[in-house]
C-alpha cells in the first residue's frame, strides 16, 4: 500500500468504513447493555461511530482502538477533553479489556473472521456483546464483480457469518444488512476529497484517485448481491 497517497484521500473523512449512528442505536438496544458499559470500539479508524455509542450508552466509557496512528490521532483530536472516551493505538488481536460490548464496523475481518470471532471473544466479560459487520453475499449466485469486490476475502452468507459466530461461542442477537446511506456516508465525503485532488495530481496520486472511485463505482453496481452484515451476537 502506498500510504502517502492513502493518506492523502483518506485524512480527516467522517469515516473509513460504511455505517450509521441508527446501527449502533440498534445493536446496543440489543445488547441491554448496564448503565456504566464498558464499550470497546475496536478498529475506530477515526472515530465516526463514537459519537453514536454515547448517545446510545450515555452513561459508557468507550475505548477507542486502531492499529494506525494517524487514525488514533484523529479520533484523538475528535473527542479531546471528553472524560468518556480514551484512545489508543493497538491490534484488534490484542484488545485490551474485558468489555460490556465491543463495537466493530468493517474492521474484524482484518484478522479473518474464526481468528477475530476468537480475538474479540477474549476481550469480552463472561456475556459481553459483539458487534461487527461482516461481508456477506446477500444472494445464492453472486456475480464475478460482486465477488471480486472483497479482493480474495472469503464473504460468506448470512447463515455462514452466523454459524461462524456461533462456532466461536456466540448466541446471534440479531443481524440485518448495513443499508446503503451507511456505505454513502463512508463513499460521498471520500468522493469530495478525490474531486478536490484531481486537478494537477501527479502520476501516482491519480492511480490512488482512481483505485478509490473505482471502489465506490463498483459497489453501487454490486450493492443488490454483496454488501456488509451486521451481526450482534453475546458470548455465551
Ligand atoms: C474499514 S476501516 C473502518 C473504520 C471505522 N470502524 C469506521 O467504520 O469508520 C477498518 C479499520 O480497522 C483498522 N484495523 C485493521 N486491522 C487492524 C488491526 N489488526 N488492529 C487494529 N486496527 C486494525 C484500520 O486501521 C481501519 O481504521
């Protein structure tokens, strides 16, 4: 990855991964969470989703987690002054704890999901509750550009992520489909910056444009056949 250009899309977006404040509304609903949750957001990219968190868990502490420092700085600056919230820069594989919940929106399958089911169920208290989004075919027979577009990752149905879940020793909750204005909250703002960058970008930022927009294009082409699932799901 080159991440100078990474970077110079990427720095200061809303969010680095498709989401909405109402998934979060719904998961900590499901998880019944006790009035002073300890909720780790695990793979927190900027912090998009804290805010979101404590207005659904007011009386929270949330620890913030990601493996790349400029992300921790941001969500950093973000909340900076906020008693509530700490951020730190650490590996989803290694999570501090133990948690009430453990948020994590697009980030889990990093670690591939038997080793992060496994990862997250070692930070979590005796009951604590999971919730992540997960790529998930939402058809029998995805097409090739719907399967391409988790270059190589194994998305599964939504059957699979709950049995992959239920195999790591969690009872599901509850699952539904991250919806589209989720994935237009990560892609429209990415799509203002690429605009802002085209005119007199060299060579290599250009590659980076385009491998960017290519991304959003191609998922608004395959959003019917693949998208994420969000599981919600407690160790049991
Ligand atoms: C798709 S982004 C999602 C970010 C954020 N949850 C959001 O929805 O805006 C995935 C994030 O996971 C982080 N990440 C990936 N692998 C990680 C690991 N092993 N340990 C910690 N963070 C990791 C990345 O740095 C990135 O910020």
């Amino acid at each position: 990855m080159d991440w100078e250009t990474f970077f110079a899309v990427h720095r200061g977006l809303p969010r680095e991964g498709p989401g909405a404040p109402d998934d979060v509304a719904w998961a900590c609903a499901l998880a019944g969470l006790p009035e002073d949750a300890s909720i780790c957001d695990a793979g927190c990219g900027p912090g998009g989703d804290i805010d979101a968190l404590l207005a659904a868990a007011p009386g929270a502490r949330v620890v913030a987690v990601d493996r790349m420092a400029s992300f921790v700085a941001e969500a950093d600056a973000r909340f900076a002054g906020d008693p509530r919230v700490s951020v730190m820069e650490g590996d989803l594989g290694a999570l501090p704890g133990p948690f009430d919940m453990i948020w994590c929106a697009g980030a889990l399958y990093f670690l591939g999901l038997q080793d992060g089911l496994a990862a997250m169920a070692r930070a979590l208290k005796p009951r604590g509750v999971l919730a992540f989004s997960e790529p998930c075919f939402f058809t029998e027979a995805p097409g090739a550009e719907a399967r391409a577009f988790w270059e190589g990752y194994p998305a599964r149905s939504a059957e699979g992520i709950a049995a992959a879940a239920g195999a790591a020793g969690f009872e599901v909750l509850g699952t539904r489909k991250v919806p589209d204005a989720g994935w237009e909250a990560y892609y429209r703002p990415m799509e203002a910056r690429i605009s802002a960058l085209r005119p007199g970008a060299d060579a290599r930022l250009s590659e980076m444009l385009d491998l960017c927009a290519a991304e959003a294009a191609t998922w608004r082409r395959v959003k019917g056949e693949t998208g994420y699932l969000l599981c919600v799901a407690r160790l049991t």
